[in-house]
C-alpha cells in the first residue's frame, strides 16, 4: 500500500469510530469538504501536512497520533 492510500484508510478509520460523516469532519476541522473528499477519493495525490494536522485537530488528535499505527510503520521507502 502507498502512502496516500494509508492515509485515506486512517482518516476513514478514524471517522468511523467517530460516527463522523465526510461533511462532518471537514466543518469540525475547518476545512472545504471538497479538500477531504479530493484525500477519500484519490483525487489528492499528495495531501499536505497542514490539512492533515487541520484533520487531526478536528479529531482531536495528534499527528502523532495519526501517524502512530502498524499501516505507516510498514510502508516502503519511496526513495531507496
């Protein structure tokens, strides 16, 4: 799996423990629906550090804490 997949799969994760729908999440982390959708749905190839800390604000979490999962430990190096 590459980065922006896990990356997606974390925000859908995390979004569904929470019963938050996509809509939901964008307005509780202060974004444009069209910028989480553009993550959900591959249109976004390389998302941002500053919208994904807006994300994990709107979690109420970390970077950390987002990133800290076996799927990120995992993944291969992209330059070798």
């Amino acid at each position: 799996m590459d980065t922006v997949n896990t990356i997606r799969n974390r925000i859908l994760q995390l979004s569904d423990e929470r019963d938050l729908t996509i809509n939901k999440l964008a307005t509780i982390s202060a974004l444009p629906p069209s910028s989480v959708k553009n993550i959900l749905y591959g249109r976004s190839c390389d998302p941002k550090i500053g919208t994904i800390k807006k994300l994990c604000d709107g979690l109420g979490i970390t970077l950390g804490e987002f990133f800290s999962t076996k799927e990120f430990d995992e993944l291969e190096q992209d330059i070798k």
